[in-house]
C-alpha cells in the first residue's frame, strides 16, 4: 500500500520522480522513529511554517484513517469518570507525537531577545531532541540560518534529519541524512511541491499504524 501512495503522487505530480526514492527513505524514517516510540519534531519560516503546522495536525489526529484509542487508555479514561471517560474515549484519536518547534510564541520571542534570534528553534531541538527522534528541517533556499543551526544541533543530539528544500538543497544539505530536494529553486513553486510530498508521509505513516 505505501508504495501505491508514493506512486499516486508521482502519477499527478511527475515532476517529483526524482524525489522518489528519498521521499521512500523518508516515510521508512518517520515509521522506524514512532515504531521505537520516537518523537518527530519539525520546523519552518514564513510559508515553510505553515507547512510544519500542517503536517502536525495530519499526524497528531485522524488524516484519512479512523484511529480509535487503545484499550489501556480507554479503560483509564472510564475508570477516572464512568460516563464522561466513556465520552471522551469515543471521539479521542490515536495520536502520533509531532511538535512544530514553530507553535511557542512566547518561547520564541524570549529565544530571539534573550539569546540569538537564529536560535530560536536549535534551542528547543537542545531541549525536546532526543537519539532516535526526527526533525523534519523546512527550507525553500536550505540556506535560512534558523532552519541550519536548527539542522547542525539535531545532528549533535543523534537526530535523524529530513530537509524538505529546493532544488540545490542549499547549505542545510550537507547536514541532512536525507534531503528532499524538489525540482525548482522559485520560492511558491518549492512550496507547491512540498504539500504533495508532505502529504504522501502522512499517508503512508498513518497506514503502517492504522
């Protein structure tokens, strides 16, 4: 099934053959990490941003699939409150652990004021990274200083790193264990590409759990 949904977004985008078989080593990156109860962390600017919020929202909920809680959960949620815990058991989803490192405004602005304003998301890479974790790195250019500082302190705490970038993948490249370079160096065309992409992780991670 991963490899039809792979196949599907090559079919409508076939700009992205290329990126093929890092998009494959991406989705196997992202399953092994929740598989060993990893943590994935993501961060972007501007539109990129926008992109690390949305695929979030694809993983901590349902995307396309029903994602029931287990039973442990379940059966802990009825015994704190019979009626309301068999309420809340009903709706709730299966979650898989993502944080954009792009959502603590307060954070940020105390990062930028009291430290250095490019460090806004390596120092919580510092704080939430963990070996075994994945940060998926967002860059157009590959070159934001954020998004590079972000990327060389994962890579000290023994993250997996995916750069989601442009064509020449910029400076973040070298530092990336697998680097998703998409066939454009213009800024809305690379962001174009990245949903497909992005989306395709989603879906192929939710059906490996669900």
């Amino acid at each position: 099934m991963s490899q039809e949904i792979l196949n599907e977004m090559i079919s409508r985008f076939p700009a992205l053959e290329s990126c093929k078989e890092d998009i494959e080593n991406a989705c196997s990156t992202v399953i092994d990490c929740y598989s060993n109860n990893g943590l994935l962390l993501l961060c972007g600017n501007g539109g990129s941003c926008a992109d690390a919020d949305h695929i979030v929202g694809e993983l901590m909920k349902s995307f396309e699939k029903r994602r029931p809680v287990d039973k442990d959960l379940k059966h802990g949620l009825v015994s704190v409150s019979n009626t309301r815990g068999a309420a809340i058991a009903e709706k709730l989803q299966h979650a898989l652990p993502a944080i954009s490192l792009n959502a603590h405004n307060a954070l940020i602005s105390a990062i930028s004021n009291d430290v250095d304003p490019s460090l806004v998301y390596a120092q919580q890479i510092a704080g939430y990274g963990r070996k075994g974790d994945v940060l998926i790195a967002i860059s157009t250019s590959g070159n934001s200083q954020n998004i590079v500082d972000a990327v060389i302190t994962a890579k000290a705490k023994g993250l997996t790193v995916i750069g989601l970038t442009g064509q020449s993948g910029g400076e973040m490249k070298q530092y990336c264990d697998i680097s998703i370079c998409v066939p454009s160096i213009s800024t809305p065309e690379v962001q174009e590409f990245h949903l497909p992409i992005y989306h395709t992780i989603c879906k192929t991670v939710e059906n490996r759990f669900f």
